[in-house]
C-alpha cells in the first residue's frame, strides 16, 4: 500500500487560509490503512480546524467525506453535486489520489493534506515499513521475497557489504540487515545457490522511466 503522515496542522492551516467553506475528502484505501487519511482522521483534522478558526475568531466551514479511493474516477465521482459548495478541498489522499481529484474539478483548488511517503506494508500496529521502491523489474525471486534493492540500505543486489552485525545493518541499529535475511531464508529454503546469480548494475530507466509510467492493458479496456 501507499503509506503517508498528515502534515502538520500550521502549514495546512497556512494553505487553507484564504478559504472559507473547505471539504475535507479522506480516502478509505491505503491512507486509511495507515492511519493518516481515512473516515476518523478527516473527522480529527475537520474538528481540529473547526476549534482552531473559533479559537482565532475566523468564520470557516469545514465539510467532511471519505470516497473509497481517490485515485479512481468512479469513486471520484461521487463527490460530483457538491463540491462546488466550496472553496477548496482538503485531500487527505495519497498524492495520486490529490491529482485524480484536481483533474476531475479543475476550477477547484485540491491542497494536499498528507505527505505521501512510500510503497510498504503494515508491519504491525503502528509501524509501517518501506519494502519496494517499484523498480519496474522484480527480482524478488532470486531473494526469497526480501528486497534489497529497498530494504539493504546500500541497494546491493550481489551480496551484503560486510558491516552487518547481528543480523543488523551497519547504517541503523533499528534497521535488520537485509542480506542476513535473504541468506537466513535462502539457506533455509536449500536454495542459496539462487546467490550464483550476477545481477548487472540496475536499470532505472524501468524506475524513472521517460517522464511519467504508465501500464496500458487493451484486455482491461474493452473489457474481454
Ligand atoms: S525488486 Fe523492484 S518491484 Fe520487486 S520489491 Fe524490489 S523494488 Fe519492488
Ligand atoms: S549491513 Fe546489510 S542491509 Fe545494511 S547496508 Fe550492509 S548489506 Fe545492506
């Protein structure tokens, strides 16, 4: 999932400010997984800038939503009817989900309420941690389901760097070390000749690509 933190409420309130009627729009996907952007936090958030704008004598009226996903038109779309009771809109979507916005209401001001972080997993409650940078080409296969290119703090694909203590890596004593993990598995597994395997230095045109990526699935678009 897409993980993000909520900015804090003085640079929110600094973009809200020349705005009086302003909808808060949480999305229930990926941002309500962590805790950032869903039905409760839009409703935090609505309250802390309701109380904030009585406390300084300011007359603003804050909406409240939550669409399932803000990155998908059909869902988008339920705000249709609406939004243009206000000024602006809140997004506490992920910084695709503010964009999908922004181009379905292009008079609208759409001001990101998140700082959109990275692609993780709910480790446990709480604690969400980076585990693929998206590099278009997985290689996952060869490192028993751990990534080193996101998870080794160095991005090794040919083996740890040797600073590895405890099964910890040398950059950050809160940060297991990757390598361990992938030859602890591997080994465990019988598979660790999987390691023979010389990978060349990473291609990130498949990462960055030509400006924007985008997947075109014809099977997906005519529906067959
Ligand atoms: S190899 Fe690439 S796609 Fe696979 S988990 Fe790592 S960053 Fe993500
Ligand atoms: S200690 Fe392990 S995870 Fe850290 S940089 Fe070295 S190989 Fe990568």
């Amino acid at each position: 999932m897409i993980t993000a933190e909520r900015k804090p409420i003085t640079e929110i309130e600094a973009m809200l400010n020349p705005f009086r009627r302003i909808l808060v729009v949480g999305c229930g996907t990926c941002v309500a997984e962590c805790a950032a952007g869903g039905e409760k936090e839009v409703a935090l958030l609505s309250s802390a800038l309701r109380m904030d704008a009585r406390l300084k004598g300011r007359k603003i009226e804050v909406g409240e939503v939550t669409i399932d996903r803000q990155c998908v038109y059909e869902f988008i779309n339920e705000l249709t009817g609406f939004v243009d009771h206000y000024d602006a809109i809140l997004s506490l979507g992920c910084g695709a989900g503010v964009q999908a916005v922004a181009g379905l209401f292009p008079k609208m001001p759409v001001l990101p309420g998140l700082n959109t972080k990275f692609i993780g997993e709910t480790k446990e409650t709480g604690l969400w941690i980076e585990n693929c940078r998206a590099c278009g080409d997985c290689k996952l296969g060869y490192f028993a389901g751990v990534c080193p290119l996101t998870r080794c703090a160095k991005g090794l694909l040919n083996g740890p760097c040797g600073g590895s203590k405890n099964g910890v890596c040398e950059t950050n004593p809160d940060t297991p070390c990757a390598w361990q993990m992938i030859i602890d598995r591997l080994e465990g597994r019988g598979q660790i000749d999987l390691l023979q395997t010389i990978f060349p230095p990473v291609d990130w045109s498949k990462y960055e690509g030509k400006g924007p990526r985008k997947i075109e699935r014809e099977d997906q678009r005519s529906g067959s």
